[in-house]
C-alpha cells in the first residue's frame, strides 16, 4: 500500500475546517494507505505561543485525533516532536532548498506582514514539512487548499534532492478534498476559518459545546439574494451548504436540492445541527481522553516507536548521500 502522510499544527484548537479540510478525509482514506498522522507540534514553534497552552493544545489534538475515529492499530499516530529525525532531516533541506523559492511561500508572506517579529523557524516551516513528508516515502498528503503551495515546495526540494545524489525520496502529490477544501469564516465568508482568528464567532471549534454551535451559525453572514444557491456571489450561502454537504456526506448539489424552497433561517439552524450530530459525540470522546493523560502519553510512545522506525532508515541514507560520515 502506498503511504498517506499529515499533520495539524497545535498552535490552537482545532476547527470545524481542520475537521472538513483534513481529518474528515483522512478517516475516509485510512483503509486505503498505510498512513501516518502527527501533530505537529515543532511547527507550532514557529509563532509565539505560551508553553502551556502548546502543551495542552498538543494531548488535546492528539486526542481529537483518536477521538474523530483514527485507529492506531491501523495507522501511526504521534507528536512531532518525539521523532528527532524530523529536525535533522529540516536541516538537510534547508540547505537544499532557495531563499528566493521559499521568499515565496504566500503563508510566509501573510503572516510575515501581520507580524512585527518574524522568527528565522517560520521562514523555515515549508523545509519543516518538507522533512516531516519525505521521511515517511510519502505518495499522498491530504491537506486543505492552504497547504498545496508547501506540498509542492516540497516536490520540488525531492526532485532537486534526487537528481542531485541519486534516487532518494518518493515524490509526494496532495491531495485536496473537492468539497470543504476551504471552509470560510461564518462572520466574514471571504476569509479562511482559521484557528488563530481573533473573531471567535468566525470560527466553530471541534470542542464547542451545542448552544455555541447553535449560537454561532445563527450569527452566520448569509447574503441578500434570497436564494439558497451555491455561487461565487453568496459566500456565506455557498460556504454554509458546503459544510451541510459535508457533515452530511452528499454533494453540494444534491444539499441545494435539500434547501430548495427554504429560508436562510433553516439553512442555519439545519446546518447546526449537522455539525452538532457529527462534532457532539467527538467532543464527549475527547473529554474521556483527555481525563487519562497516562493513556494519551503510552499511545504517544507507541506512535513515535513506529514512526522513528521507518525515519532513522530515511536519515541515514539521506545523510549516506549527501556525504556524511557514518560510524
Ligand atoms: P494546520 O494546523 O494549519 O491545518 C491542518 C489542516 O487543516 C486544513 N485547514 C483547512 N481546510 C479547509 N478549510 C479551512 N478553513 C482550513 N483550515 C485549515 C489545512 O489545510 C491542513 O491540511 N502545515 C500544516 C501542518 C503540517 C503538515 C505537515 C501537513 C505540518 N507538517 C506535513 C501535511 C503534511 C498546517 O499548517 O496545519
């Protein structure tokens, strides 16, 4: 089987979109790969963070993970962190990869203009990633559109790296849902949902509990044409049937059916309730998981054994190519 690799940064808690986006289509695809997920909490380094909350948002994404139905019998599940090969390996495509092609890098560029204090770690994030993928010989990488850009540096940074000093790396591809690859924020439609949105009516979080989930998609924008029609002209409509579709499991066309003669007041209070039916039930599983700490930690060790397993093998004849001496 080929293998799936990926990953959430736990800078924050995770979203209703990180659920869409990614986890949603790595539980669909976990009997179809050998797959390997990690919270990515290296990553999560790259921007200010308190340590405690980094630890927290670290046991409880690892628990969400279990939580929304990854099997570690199946796939390998760890932290980051835990696997050192990951920053040995970043060192190795940060000097193989340009300044100008990672200048270019739209993320970078974003969050480099919202904030006064850029680290040299988030000019290095894709060179992260790129480390994180490549250990595993990754063929798949399920990821929401935002991430496509780093999936394809790190194509790039395998191509040079195997022309370079032999076939070394399998050459990963992303994969993007088709629908949910970009679920938008409920106050502001024209922007991502994204965890460290200062407007938390913008953004419903896995762990919320039902009346905020109610509360927040009553707020929802919706548009002025009356019209419950997906279209590029009524973002909030288009993005509230997009997540209807997908806690339903249908396509968008056939959730605008659904709506056909209703009113925005239903399609809000409809869509809650999907995403309370799908979300309720994870958030009970997360409350037991994070209740045993022990528990959480062993399946952390186990996660980690696996995956060091296949990265030390990866290491060594990536550091046997490039001319390291091995003793
Ligand atoms: P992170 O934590 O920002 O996002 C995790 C996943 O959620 C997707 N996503 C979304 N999808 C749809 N709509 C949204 N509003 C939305 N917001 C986030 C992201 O595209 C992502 O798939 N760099 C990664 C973490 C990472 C990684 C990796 C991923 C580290 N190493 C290796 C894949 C492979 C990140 O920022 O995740």
């Amino acid at each position: 089987m080929d293998t799936l690799y990926s990953a959430t940064k736990p800078t924050n808690k995770l979203t209703l979109g990180n659920y869409i986006g990614a986890i949603k289509s790595w539980l669909d695809m976990q009997n179809n790969y050998d797959c390997i997920f990690a919270v990515a909490d290296l990553h999560s380094l790259t921007v200010n963070i308190d340590r405690n909350e980094l630890k927290e948002n670290t046991y409880k994404q690892f628990a969400t993970f279990l939580a929304c139905g990854l099997d570690p019998d199946k796939s390998i599940i760890y932290c980051q962190s835990h696997v050192r090969e990951h920053a040995e390996l970043a060192w190795i495509m940060n000097c193989n990869t340009y300044f100008g092609e990672a200048s270019r890098m739209t993320q970078f560029k974003d969050k480099k203009q919202k904030n006064v204090n850029v680290s040299v770690g988030l000019f290095a994030y894709p060179m992260l990633m790129s480390a994180d993928i490549l250990l595993f010989n990754t063929s798949v990488v399920p990821v929401g559109i935002d991430q496509k850009q780093h999936v394809e540096i790190c194509r790039d940074i395998a191509e040079r790296f195997n022309s370079k000093y032999g076939e070394t790396f399998t050459i990963p591809a992303p994969f993007i849902p088709s629908t949910g690859y970009k679920i938008m924020g409920l106050q502001d439609p024209t922007k991502k949902m994204s965890k460290s949105d200062d407007n938390e009516n913008d953004v419903i979080y896995i762990e919320d509990d039902d009346n905020t989930i109610r509360r927040k998609f009553k707020r929802a924008v919706t548009d002025s044409l009356n019209r419950i029609k997906y279209c590029d002209e009524q973002k909030g409509v288009s993005n509230l049937l997009t997540i209807y579709a997908s806690m339903k499991n249908i396509p968008i066309d056939e959730a605008e059916r659904f709506f056909e003669g209703k009113g925005y007041g239903e399609l809000k209070s409809l869509t809650a309730q999907s995403v309370i039916d799908v979300l309720s039930p994870i958030r009970n599983k997360i409350n037991e998981l994070m209740a045993n700490k022990p528990y959480l930690e062993e399946m952390m060790r186990c996660g980690a054994e696996r995956a060091s397993r296949i990265a030390s093998k990866t290491l060594s004849k990536v550091y046997r190519r490039v001319g390291l001496v091995q003793v």
